[in-house]
C-alpha cells in the first residue's frame, strides 16, 4: 500500500478519508488492470454509501518510482476524481496490482514525450487484441427526403452520419449490430460493452480526442463541419480494422482515403460550355451528391451499382468549389462568350481550383497576340493639384496582365518581350502630380502612342488630356482710396481674351501647383516669377486667406509694398491720384533732424536717440509705440519731437487725468515757447468746445475720459498728430476710449506706454491697430497667424512678429541705459495665515470653489461676473479677514507681518512707499500706524488736493506714503522713498512694475529695496505664478537686442522696410 498512500496528495483530503471508507468496507471491484508504456488504465465498480453502483475508468501515471498524476471518470454525480475512484485504486494497490515494483513505473523523459506527442504505438504482436469487433454502420439520407433545411446553408441539403455498433448477441438478417451499448457517448464515459476488441476502442477513443463535439443526440454522428484532424482519426478507424457499412445495403463503403481532388469540369456541348464542380479520383471523374466539412475536407456519392463511396480531398475544397456545389449549380456559357470566358476567367479557375474536362470535349483555344497597354487614371483637381496613375500591363483581348506576372500559362512571353525590345524606353507604373501631368499627357503619351502603346484613359483623365495651356495672361490693378489708412486693390484678370474673377486667381497663387484652371478647358500656370512676388504681396495684405474676396486691402503706411508691387513686370499696376501723391511723398529723402534750440534742456544720448526715432515716423506721416521703462524721460522726448517738426495745426495729448497736469508742467519746464492748452472738464462746464480751446495751441492736453464723452467734438477737429500718454488705457479694442482714439482725424498717432503689454499679445495688436493700422493685419489675423503660435511655443512666429514692429516701437530699459541709477532689490516676504484667519479663509475657499464649480457647469459665459467676484473675495480674505467679514475677530496675520516690516524700516530712517488695490484696506493701514504713532500720507482716487499730498511726504513731513495701486501706478516722481511695500499681488505684473516705478528712475540717488507680501498657501501664490508667466510673455517681446541695447526702433531705410513686409 504504499504506493497507494500517495495518492492522498492528488485529491481533496475530504475525498480521500470518504473513499477510504469505502475501500475498507470492500466496497469496490477492479473489473479490469491494463499496463501501458506511461500509465496504467484501471476499470473497476464501487457500491456508494446510498448502495448505488456506479463504474469508473482510472488512469494512473508514475514517474522514477512514484505516483505523480491520477485522473479518473465516474459515472456518479461528482463525475471527476471521487471517493469511488479512490476506493478502486486502493483496491488496485491492495491486491498486489503492481506490488510496488519499480519496474513497472517509467520515466519522466517517456512521460513528457508522450504527453507532447501521445501514446506510442504498441507492437501488435505484443498486446491481446482478441475481442469483439466494431463496426462504423453509416445512414446517407438525400436532401430531397430530409425534413428540415440546413441552418447554414437555407435549404435542404443530402446527410451523412454513422454509428459505431457491435454484432448482435443474437443477429438476424435485419438486424445483424448492436448499438445501445456501444455509442460514442459510452466510449467518451468509459462505460462501452465488455470484449470489444482494444485496438478497436482505442481507435474510437482517437477518434473522440479529435472531435469532442462528434456526437449525436441519437446516437449518429454527422459528417458536417468536421476538420482534416477527424479524417486522419476516421482513416486511422479503418486502418484498425474497423468496418465502414452502409446501414441500409449492409454493403461495405466504398473509401477513397486518398488521391480525390475536388476541381472544376468544363463540358463542351453543341450550344457552349457547361462549368460545374466535380472531383477527381486517380482513376475516374465523379460527381458528388454530398460534401462534408467547411471547407470541403471530403465527400459522398453512389456509383452505378449503388454502392454508397467515400472520399477525403487531398487539400480541402476552394471557396469558389463549395459554391457551386452546395448550390448545384451547372453554369451555361454560350458559343458567343467563349472568347470571353478563355480571356477573362480560365486563368483564374486553373490558377486556384484547376479545370478538367472529364470527356475532354474542351480545349482552350490560342490567346490573342499581347499588346502594351498604358492605363492613365486621374484624381479630381479642384482643390489640389492633379494628379495622374499610369499603369503598364499586356492586353490579351479583354485580359490583362502585369508587367512583373508570369504566372499564366495562357500568355506568350516571346511575344511580349519583343514588345518591349521595340519600344525605346522602358514601361514603369508611376503617378504624376501637378504640372507634370501636362506634361505626360502632351510630351510622354504622343510619344508612346508612336512606339505602338494603347493608351487608354479614364474620364477625368481624358478631361486633362483636352486642356491647353494659355498662351496669353494680362493682370492689371488699381488701388484706390478705402479710408484714412487703407487703400483697396481691385485686380483685372484676363487669359486670352477672357475675364477671370481675382478670387480664381488667388486660389491658384494659393495652390501648390501654382495651376489656374477655366472652364473653357485652358489652364494658366502661375508660377513666373512676378507672380509668386504677388502672391507674397497679397498673403502681405491677408488676401489670400479668404479666397472669397475680389478685392485686398494694403495700409498705406506700407509705402514698400507698392513700390515691390510696382518692380512687377507682370502686373500692370495704377495708383489712384490720393495714392501716388502719398507715395511720392513717403519716398521723398529725410534731410537729419537735430535738436531743436528752443528746448531747454540737455537730452542725454539715449533721449536724443528716442528723439530722432519719434522725429523720423512723424515727418514720414507715420506713428509708432515709445515704450521706454518708466522713468527714462518719454514726456521730454516727445516734447524735443513736436519742438522739431513743423506743423500748422495743434497736437493732441490724450493722458490720465492725473498726469495731465504733469503735461503742462513738464512743456513749461522744457518747452516754453509752446503754447499749451490743458481741458480740465467738459465743454457744457468750461464754456469752449474741444476746436475753440485748441485756437492758437501748438498743444492741447486732456483725458481719456473726457475724450470718450466727447468723441464727436475731439473728432471734428483736424490734429498734427496724436499722443496717447500712458496708452495701455486704450488696449480694449471693445471700449468707447479705443473708438474715440480711431476716429480722430490726425495724420500720425504715437501710443507712450511702458507696459505695451500688460495681459496678452493681444495688448500689443491694439496699441499698433491706432499707431499704424494695418501693420498686424484685422484681430482674427493677428490672434490666427501670431498670438495662438507663439502662446504655443512657436518661438518663428514670435521673431516674425518682433520683425515687423521693430521699425515702430522703441523701448529701452533702465538697466541697458547705464543711468547710473542706484541697484534695485526685490523680494518677496511669505505671510504665514495665523490659525483663525486659516480657519476662515479655508472655510471660504472651500464654499466658494464649490459654487463656482457649479456656476461653470451650468453657464461658463454667463457667470464671468460671479467667477470673479468669488476670486475678489478670496483675495481679500488672504490679505485681512475683515475685509469680507467686518466683525470678524480672526487675527490680520498680513497687517501684523507689515507693521513689523514698516516698523524696523522708519526705525533706520527710511521712508517707504506702501501700495495696495484695496483702498479700504489702505484705510484700515492708515488708522492702525496713527495708532503707532506713524504719520503717513494717503493717496487714492478720491483725492482732491494731490500735490499738497505728495509734497508733505517728498517734504520729509511723513515717513510713509499710502498709495492706492491704480491711483499712484503713473504719473508720480516719488524718489524721496527708498522703501517700497506692495502690501497685495495684482494680476498684472505691468501695474507693479509701475509702482515701484515710482522709486527707481532718474533721481533716486539711494538704493531701493522691494518687499512683496505674499499670503502663503492662498490665492495670492497662484497670483504670483501667473505674473511670471505674463513676464515671460513681455520679456518675449520686449527683451532688447544685444548689439543696440534696445527693442526696436529700426530705421526706416530701404532694405528694412522691405524685410518688414515680406511676410517673414
């Protein structure tokens, strides 16, 4: 027993305990013992605890010496490895079956070779194969006698299907098998009669591995969808001894186990040929009245004494084959088609099914002599270039063959090579694009054509092969005046007498073929060289991004785009008299401009080049952008500008209302002999229109606000030009000061800023769109072609862009001017929130994200002013709790931090300059340093009496200065302070920069210290990272070239100006 024992390690514990329980109470007979190479089959019967019977089949694996694998079936409930199969093997082991012999155990080399390539063949001699025989009894049933339609094929359709059977223990002539005991069901159970011959059962069990899906509900087995695997099993079956028998004749099959091949039969008759499927045996031709598998592997029929024959395909049938078969189609060919039938489809069927033609009535006759055929195809043109396909092939009447296929036996080769001897050059499939399709079609075809080739065409190709090239093409524009700044082109074009719309022309200069089709079947290509100059021109004035239009818009300030346009020998071009006349003076030389003696000051070298900078665009009639840092004397240099440029009528400076007192004092100062006119309020209080205050002025100054109410009036008015101070005011295109900007009547328009860009490129498109419209094309343009590439990455775009303003925006910093002024440091102090005003502000933070998460699902547009009111309140939390909840007791942990900042900073004798957005925080600032004793001076949009205010801290009366950001951001000379505080982040990094502005510029002899207090863990860090982004954004654009130490101002010579407009 103890190879018995081992067992319990190949089945439940639970199994082995029970199934020992019934091998002790000897409830379970070995009815059978079988030795094989690599295991040993066991069949054996055990009682169940119920004392049912049940019957078991056991195999039992060893390998060196011990039991390593058990598998066994029952016919009980549990089926798989029970507590009975496990009372058998005990009894096996029991009765001395194997003794424990090692002997008898294999080893794992033979039990892994025969696990990957099955059981060895056992030497026939050597094994009792005596027994009972088996039989394969097969039922063949015609379609026309079965009762219900094939599910696959929809319609009724001859059967095949078997049994395996057993002679009768007591046969009759009508009944000479048995089959209950012997089905492929009780050979899958191991539960077949007793005394079958083992050879026999071992070849049904084969047979059953191959197949498992094999059986039958009644006990037949179809011969369907059966595989080449269950052929070999069956042709192993017969090899084994077992009989095939017809049930119905008792006469044994017929089998052809080789040698059948299922082809096409072409029957010649007296009316055409007749094409049907057939199978080939090695000795005759038959027709099969059934088939079985998908595909074919094999099939059925009854020769002429009624035997039913069996035959399995060498390879399995064609797809083509098992059509015409399963459908019993005969196809009839008539006399008339047999040309047809020989060119186009006899190669095909030999190719794959092969032909043969049982009674040999047919014979294909001779093909036709081949012919070289060059096939050209053609893809429409409309909106891309044409594009032709030619494909070589040899002609057999209708069949046509590839260069490179020698597969066909119905071809001569001899023939076909001496085509090409003949030919001259050599045939190669190739597809031609655009103007080489003309040439193909007038040039290679005719030649061809020569050499004996078919050419054969599709339509569209033979479309192209009708067109023409023009011979004659005449383009003629006028410009004419559109308004103030632009001025229209409207082109005529004319090929050969007929008039062509200017969009057609554009979308061929757009084209990458360069091809102008018309529709009368003549074609233009556009490709001279005055045309792609053109075509630059047009994409220069946006023309060609909208095809649609007849007509292109130019700037007039673009004077070299006209003079490339008129270079153009291929474009007759007329100016308007309003244009030639303003060309002619835009081309006139500039004589040097010096500086007037009328200014009273002294320009330093960087002022004077600013000077001659502005000076040069205004004599040209032309505006710019001075964007010099703050602090570096932008008033003076356009005071210098209009001392030296002659004018007749008077200059308009449009500035905040606090700086333009600054105007006035700053043109007395410098430039007394202009008389200056300041508009203070509106012409319903002053008494005096815009026009009647500006009577006798070289200068009048006002407001943006006061321009915006009385745009009209300022309108009415013709100006000498037009300066808007501090111009970021007007960046929205959108706002009435923008519009009341655009419809003033001035010949030139300078924007001073020292933030042209505050939030976006953008900014920038709306400062040139009033200094020179036109320069960056409409606002869609600018955002399509510059603004969205470079926020992109597109560093290309960004140069292209620094390019072309470059002749009209001058900007120097502080620190490329060697000013001499003193260093400048900056920091940024974290604010740690106290516990209670974290508390607070998180609990706020938490309420208002959620129901701005809300807003944004809902209504993303609509609820802007909700987003943003949200964010106001989160700002303010993170700077002063009582600013949202004024009876909050939480501690200002932001005005704690400054109080303690400030406090050492007057304690050194400093004086420092405090700036905030919130002028009720301001307030809030301003009580608690009184209650310090800290006297300070209070700035903000409300103040009346500004210069009393500046002059008591520039007097040294208060060490501190409040200052709201807005109210104190421009226009302000605050050098007395060395100290600057920003007690909030602003989104706009521009702003600040201004404010600390204040400090840092000419004047400051101290150095200059910035601290930025910044709530740490709040909203204000997420202000901060998105003002380096807008830096970054700025320092793009702004950042000055090494060699000139500058941004821009290029000078307006020939060879700049036309880079600026060559659409780089």
């Amino acid at each position: 027993m103890a190879l018995g024992n081992e067992i319990r390690h190949l089945v439940d514990p639970g199994v082995y305990t029970r199934g020992r329980d019934l091998f002790e109470r000897g409830q379970a007979t070995v009815t059978d013992a079988r030795r094989y190479q690599t295991h040993v089959n066991i069949t054996s019967t055990c009682v169940g605890s119920r004392g049912d019977e049940y019957r078991q089949n056991n195999n039992l694996y060893f390998i060196d010496g011990r039991l390593d694998m058990f598998t066994s079936y029952c016919t009980c409930p549990y089926g798989w490895q029970c507590k009975h199969a496990v009372a058998a093997v005990l009894t096996y082991f029991d009765q001395d079956g194997m003794g424990g012999k090692a002997s008898a155990l294999v080893s794992q080399w033979r039990v892994e070779l025969t696990r990957l390539f099955g059981e060895p063949q056992p030497d026939p001699g050597s094994l009792n194969d005596d027994g009972l025989d088996l039989t394969f009894v097969f039922t063949y049933t015609p379609a026309e006698e079965q009762q219900t339609r094939s599910f696959y094929y929809g319609y009724a359709r001859d059967w095949l299907k078997f049994r395996p059977a057993r002679p009768a223990k007591r046969p009759t002539q009508a009944k000479p098998w048995s089959f209950n005991d012997v089905t492929l069901k009780r050979f899958e159970n191991c539960t077949e009669a007793k005394g079958l011959r083992p050879s026999h059962v071992n070849a049904v069990r084969k047979l059953l591995e191959e197949s498992f899906y094999f059986n039958g509900n009644d006990g037949f087995s179809f011969l369907r969808n059966v595989g080449a695997d269950v052929l070999d099993a069956l042709r192993a079956c017969h090899a084994a001894g077992i009989a095939f028998v017809e049930e119905a004749t008792q006469l044994p099959l017929v089998t052809h186990f080789s040698g059948a091949r299922a082809t096409i039969s072409v029957v010649e008759n007296g009316d055409g040929l007749q094409v049907s499927s057939t199978v080939v045996l090695p000795d005759a031709v038959v027709v099969p009245t059934m088939t079985f598998g998908l595909p074919s592997v094999g099939c059925a029929w009854r020769d002429a004494q009624g035997v039913l024959n069996l035959a399995f395909f060498d390879e399995p049938a064609t797809a083509e084959w098992d059509n015409l078969q399963h459908r019993n189609l005969v196809i009839e060919i008539p006399e008339e088609d047999r040309e047809e039938f020989e060119d186009q489809y006899l190669d095909h069927i030999t190719a794959g099914t092969g032909w043969v033609s049982p009674d040999s009535s047919f014979t294909p006759g001779e093909p036709a002599p081949p012919v070289l055929r060059a096939t050209i195809t053609a893809e429409s043109w409309a909106s891309r270039p044409p594009v032709a396909r030619v494909s070589f092939a040899f002609a057999y009447g209708r069949r046509l063959f590839s260069l490179s296929d020698d597969h066909s036996a119905r071809r001569n080769h001899d023939a076909e090579a001496q085509l090409l001897e003949n030919l001259g050059f050599e045939p190669v499939d190739r597809e031609y694009h655009g103007v080489d399709v003309f040439a193909l079609l007038s040039v290679e075809v005719p030649r061809w054509q020569a050499a004996g080739v078919e050419v054969v065409f599709d339509e569209l190709a033979r479309e192209l092969s009708e067109m023409r090239e023009a011979t004659e093409v005449q383009v003629a524009l006028e410009a004419g005046s559109k308004d103030r700044d632009w001025f229209s082109l409207q082109a005529t074009v004319c090929v050969e007498g007929v008039d062509v719309a200017m969009s057609a022309l554009i979308e061929a200069l757009n084209r990458p073929d360069k091809l102008l089709f018309l529709d009368n079947g003549i074609y233009v290509v556009v490709d001279d060289p005055d045309y792609q100059a053109f075509a630059d021109l047009l994409e220069e004035a946006r023309a060609l991004t909208d095809p649609r239009r007849a007509t292109a818009g130019v700037p007039g300030g673009r004077t070299t785009w006209w003079d490339e346009l008129e270079s153009l020998d291929a474009i007759d071009f007329t100016p308007d008299e309003w244009l030639a006349k303003a060309l002619s003076a835009a081309r006139a030389p500039q004589d040097p401009v010096s500086v007037p003696d009328s200014l009273n000051a002294t320009l330093r070298t960087y002022q004077e080049v600013g000077f001659r900078w502005l000076a040069g665009l205004a004599r040209r009639g032309l505006g710019g952008v001075l964007a010099d840092d703050m602090g570096l004397g932008k008033t003076l240099q356009v005071l210098t500008m209009i001392l030296a440029v002659p004018v007749q009528k008077p200059w308009l400076v449009v500035a905040p209302t606090s700086v333009v007192g600054n105007w006035m004092a700053e043109a007395e100062k410098f430039a007394p002999s202009l008389n200056v006119a300041v508009i203070t309020a509106t012409a319903k209080k002053t008494g005096l229109s815009p026009a009647e205050a500006a009577a006798g002025a070289n200068i009048v100054v006002t407001s943006y606000a006061l321009l915006r109410l009385e745009a009209d009036d300022y309108a009415a008015c013709e100006w000498a030009g037009v300066v808007l101070d501090e111009a970021q005011n007007v960046k929205n295109p959108t706002s009435k000061a923008f519009q009341a900007v655009r419809n003033l009547h001035a010949p030139r328009v300078f924007a001073i800023t020292g933030t042209p860009i505050e939030n976006s490129l953008s900014d920038a498109w709306s400062m040139f769109s009033l200094t020179n419209p036109g320069l960056l094309g409409g606002v869609k343009q600018f955002r399509e072609y510059f603004e969205k590439p470079v926020l992109a990455g597109d560093q290309s775009k960004m140069d292209a862009l620094r390019k072309r303003v470059a002749p009209f925006l001058l900007r120097r910093r502080k620190a490329d001017v060697a000013l001499d002024l003193p260093p400048i440091q900056q920091q940024i102090v974290p604010v740690k929130l106290e516990p209670s005003h974290r508390k607070l502000y998180d609990l706020h933070l938490a309420r208002e994200r959620q129901r701005v998460m809300g807003l944004l699902a809902e209504d993303p547009e609509g609820s802007k002013v909700e987003v943003l009111a949200a964010l106001t309140r989160l700002r303010q939390l993170a700077i002063d709790p009582t600013l949202v909840e004024p009876e909050s007791k939480a501690a200002p942990s932001k005005l704690n931090a400054f109080l303690e900042l400030v406090g050492n900073i007057i304690a050194e004798g400093h004086r420092v300059l405090v700036f905030s957005q919130f002028t009720s925080y301001l307030r809030k600032v301003q009580q608690v340093l009184a209650e310090q004793q800290i006297s300070a001076s209070y700035l903000d949009g409300t103040t009346r009496d500004r210069a009393t205010v500046i002059k008591d801290f520039t007097d040294g009366h208060d060490p501190v200065f409040l200052i709201s950001l807005k109210a104190g951001g421009v226009g302000l000379n605050l050098t007395a302070a060395d100290y600057v505080i920003l007690l909030d982040p602003w989104w706009n990094p521009a702003a600040e920069q201004q404010a600390i502005d204040r400090a840092h510029r000419i004047g400051q002899t101290l150095p200059v210290t910035v601290f930025r207090l910044v709530s740490s863990d709040t909203i204000e860090d997420k202000v901060v990272a998105l003002q380096e982004s807008k830096r970054e954004l700025m320092g793009a654009f702004l950042d000055p070239d090494a060699a000139t130490g500058q941004t821009g101002g290029v000078e307006l010579d020939e060879e700049t100006l036309k880079h600026l407009f060559s659409g780089d």
